[in-house]
C-alpha cells in the first residue's frame, strides 16, 4: 500500500548458492539495515544478512527457471532461479496466479544480466505494481552438469531469422506454402533469396523424389496420395449430384501437413486440383466424415502480404459460393500457446488442441496499433472480434468431457496408423515428450526454461476450449515500439500485450480475411481448431518439431466434432 517500504533481506550467500527475500514493511528496523535508497528509489531498503535465516518457505505461489549465464572466467554456467511468492491475506489465490503469472513476465523482460539489477527490477515491480504481493524468495543456485536442462538456441523461437543456407527443404516448404498454386523459378528464388540455378538445382531433386513438378514454366507441389486435377470431373460431380448429396461441412487448412492431416481422415474421397497458371489454383477434397458430406480446401499462402490475405479471403468466398449447403465450417491447422506459467488449468501443452470458444470472443485479429504520437510508444490495439452465432460446435466441446478426450486419442492413433501404411514420408507420430520445452527469448540472445505448471499432473493431451487470436504484420509494430528496429524480442513482447489484453490462448498465423469471409456468407456456424506446435504462432522454428503431429491432432479433433454433429437440414 501506499507509504509502505520495500525491503531486501539476504538470507544466505555463499559461492553458487544466493537466497534473498523481499517483503513490505510500515517501518525500517535499524538494527538490521545496510542502505537506505534515495531520489527515484526512496522506499527501498537493503538490510544485512539475516544470520540463521530459515528456508523452508510456504509459498502460495512458486516458478521456476533455468538460465546459461558467464562466471567470471568467461565460462557458460547454468543457474536456477526460484521464486516464492506470499501474498496479502484478502487475495484469492486464484487471482494471485494471476498477478504473479503477470509479475513473472514483466521481471523476464529485458533479462537483467546480474543479480543486482534482477533483485532491483523485482523491487520496483512490487513497489509501483503488484501490491498484491507481500513477500517474494528468490533461490538462486549454480546447477551441477548432471542436473542441468536442455536450453534451446534463441534462433528456435524466430520466424524471421534469416536463412543461413538454403536446403531442398526451404524449396519443399515454399512450394508447400504456395499449393495448390504453382510459382514460376523466378519467385522461389526471390523468397529465399537464393540463386536461380540453385534453386533449380533443388528443384530437379525433388521431381526424381515425385515431390515436385513442372506444369508449364511453374513449379508446383505433388500430392502424391491423391489427386484428380480434372476440372470436368469437378463440374459433373457438382451437376449430377442432388442437393441432398451436397457437403454441408467445409473444413479450410493452410499449411500442406494440415491438409494431408485432414484428408486422410475424410472416406470415399476425390480430390480435384483446379489448376491455373499465375495463381488463383483452388483444390476440393470432397467425401465423407461419419453420416456428413464434406468438402475440404487448403490456401495458398506465401507469407503474410496483403496480397496473401485477400486470396485467402477470396478462396473461402470461392468455397462458400461453390457448395452453397454449408452449415458448419472448421478451420483446421497448427498454432501456438500462449503458456501459463503459474496456472496449470490455462496452460496448454504441445500437441494439445484448443477449439475457439467465446471467452470472451471466438476470434480476435490486431490489424492496427494504438500508438502516442507524442512518446511513439503502444499503448493498445486496434482489433476486429467474432463470434458464432449458434454454438452446437462449442456446445460439442463442453459436454464431451472425458469421453470426447479419449475418442479423440483413440482417432489420433488410428489416423497415424493410417497414415503409416500408406507409406507417407511424414513421420506423424508424438515426438518424445523432452522436446516440449516451455523456454521464453528474454535479452540479447538469450533463453530461459520453465517448468510446465502441470507437469505433476497432466494425464496426456488435452482438449482446451478458448479465444484465438492473430496479428497483422508485426514487423512494422516493433518498428513504431524501438524506432526502427526489427528485434524479434520486441515482437514476442508485443504478442505477449496483445494476449494478455484479450484473453487469448493460442495465437495463429491470422485468419481474419476467412473468418470475415464465413460470417460474411452467413455461415452461423463454425469453429478454428489449432494443434499447439510451439509457444508463439505455431511457425516458429521450433515448432518444426511438432508442426505434423499437431496438425494430425487438429484434423482428429474435427473429426470427433463432426461426428457429434446432428443431421444436415
């Protein structure tokens, strides 16, 4: 409260192992103190070592993380922070997760590089915020070589690194982005940022591996599974079928894995690739999930222009205006976490699905900063939110309970096996679960690594049901933020706002232009299904790892929904 002194007590020091405690006090107790702090700090008090100090604390709330810092021999040692946190007797402890989880991410912000400006920055945090907070342990302990954990490279968690040499596999996942379009050599290069004849050269090896081929002076990628690229085949199916036989589900995907995932789950299938030079390609996957007609679409996507964007919402127009008995639409594809680090029913984990729900909105897309334009600092976002007007999907979700977990792993499981036999070169399975790392970039290049808050707890993947969001391009945010620059740091920092300040639990790579596309059909129903691939936006780096088993869980989890679903009307 105001008038209160913010106090640092050490309660050990000794060489690797450093305990302080920091706790608010009416008054200064003379005895014990070191330094009285003056000018901006005024209110802050540093005691002596408290000699005989217990340390068996009883926190209501505690975190943890492991960092790699240099010893003073230049030498790369790795340290465990633990924090302990009381707080006041009128605080809820659900709140106070609350307050320590945002406590928590403001402190890691910007890493301070010694103890003392850690200790510092904790300080003023309570001191100005967080009044919440009565007292806070800090453990701060060098860990032996056996007990130390893996820390990712920064270079994981950004998608805008650039690419230090270009592989068959950067040609592959361009192509993969562009399907069902074709891009001429010129423009796979250009992307890269690469030579044509190495490009080519690339691209002459994955023709031999049936992946890619030449269609005119276009590249485009091979579904080898199945396809049927002829377009009269589409108009008779679409003249000779009545309108009872018409699909009334439409499931729209982006990336190739998320529409692989989805059409190995649809039965007595046909896949028309209409394709036409220049762009503007479409592809229909169209048969059956359980008793409903489905008709399935994936979006071609070079990164995230306004171009991009449009095309995107065109495509979903195109689909809808096509096959005009849709009532439900599902979205389908990977995304990422936004991690809880205090409270375990909030965090999801890789390979966990989250089902967009109104808590409070379905979807919510920053297409615009608030920005002072006397300080060029953020101050909010502008944003655009929507919510589906009948909600049998999420209705699905909520009354599934157990059962639907289990259905849904026991589909997961059957859809890998599946996949396995047909001889697909993606490897769909769960990847061993040492790679879900909860890590966070913090300062000059650096990471730290938490504990999952349920790691105690969790009984495998879970169904979550929450706001998803996206964001506009976010380059140009960080540039009104630090006048200029394009630090990755300073764009997970904006992401994180913009999270918190909508509740929102998964971040993708932004479907405003679909989503205004169905509601702007008058489809009243639909849903966006994200497989967690990582702790961003689902295409980090790091989420390369998960990226296929997510997408699997994702079109699974359509699956199991779909089935739920009463008749067509």
């Amino acid at each position: 409260m105001k008038g209160e002194l913010v106090v640092l007590t050490p309660l050990k020091q000794e060489i690797g192992h450093y305990v302080v405690k920091i706790h608010r006090e009416e008054t200064a107790k003379s005895e014990k103190t070191l330094l009285i702090a003056g000018g901006q700090h005024t209110g802050i008090i540093i005691n002596k070592l408290e000699k005989n100090a217990t340390l068996d604390f009883q926190p209501d709330v505690s975190l943890s993380f492991s960092v790699s810092l240099g010893d003073k021999n230049q030498q790369q040692v790795q340290e465990k922070r633990s924090l302990y946190f009381n707080l006041r007797k009128n605080v809820e402890i659900e709140t106070g997760k609350a307050v320590v989880h945002k406590f928590f991410r403001n402190l890691l912000s910007n890493l301070p590089s010694d103890y003392v400006q850690f200790m510092k920055r904790a300080m003023n945090l309570m001191q100005k915020e967080f009044e919440e907070i009565q007292t806070l342990v800090i453990d701060y302990k060098i860990v032996e070589v056996e007990e130390q954990v893996a820390i990712p490279d920064a270079t994981q968690y950004d998608s805008t690194s650039e690419i230090e040499e270009v592989t068959a596999g950067h040609i592959q996942e361009v192509l993969e982005h562009a399907f069902p379009n074709g891009l001429p050599i010129s423009t796979i290069s250009e992307v890269l940022r690469c030579k044509e004849e190495e490009a080519d050269e690339f691209l002459r090896e994955l023709e031999k591996l049936g992946i890619a081929r030449k269609v005119g002076d276009e590249w485009i990628r091979v579904d080898a599974r199945k396809v049927d690229e002829s377009i009269e085949a589409h108009k008779n199916a679409a003249s000779t079928s009545s309108s009872t036989d018409q699909p009334t589900i439409a499931i729209i995907s982006c990336l190739f894995v998320e529409k692989q995932a989805i059409d190995s789950l649809i039965k007595d299938s046909q896949t028309i690739h209409k394709y036409k030079s220049g762009g503007d390609s479409n592809v229909y996957t169209i048969g059956k999930i359980g008793e409903h007609k489905i008709v399935a679409t994936k979006l071609a996507l070079i990164g995230d222009s306004r171009e991009a964007i449009t095309s995107a919402g065109s495509i979903t127009t195109r689909l809808l205006g096509n096959f005009q008995n849709i009532e439900h639409v599902f979205i389908v594809g990977v995304g990422g976490a936004v991690p809880h680090f205090t409270d375990a029913s909030l965090h999801a984990r890789l390979g966990d699905v989250i089902i967009s729900s109104s808590r409070p909105h379905q979807y919510v897309y920053a297409h615009d900063v608030l920005v002072d334009r006397k300080t060029e600092i953020i101050t909010g976002f502008a944003v655009r939110n929507w919510d589906a007007s009948e909600k049998t999907i999420e209705n699905i979700v909520l009354d599934g309970g157990e059962e639907l977990r289990k259905k849904w792993n026991e589909l997961t499981e059957n859809a890998i096996d599946e996949l396995a036999k047909h001889g697909n070169e993606t490897d769909w399975k769960q990847p061993p679960e040492s790679t879900d790392v909860l890590a966070m970039p913090v300062s000059k290049g650096n990471v730290v690594v938490m504990p999952h808050p349920n790691a105690e707890t969790r009984q495998g993947p879970e169904i979550h049901l929450g706001t998803i969001g996206g964001m506009a391009t976010i380059r140009r945010f960080a540039a009104n933020e630090t006048g200029g620059g394009e630090s990755s740091q300073e764009l997970d920092k904006i992401r994180e706002s913009f999270a918190e300040s909508f509740s929102i639990r998964c971040m993708d790579a932004g479907f405003d232009s679909v989503v205004g596309a169905i509601v702007g059909s008058c489809v009243k129903s639909w849903t966006l299904i994200r497989g967690i691939a990582d702790y961003q936006h689902g295409q980090s780096r790091a989420a390369k790892v998960w990226q296929t088993h997510a997408a699997i869980r994702a079109a699974s989890a359509a699956k199991c929904l779909i089935e739920r679903l009463p008749p067509a009307n």
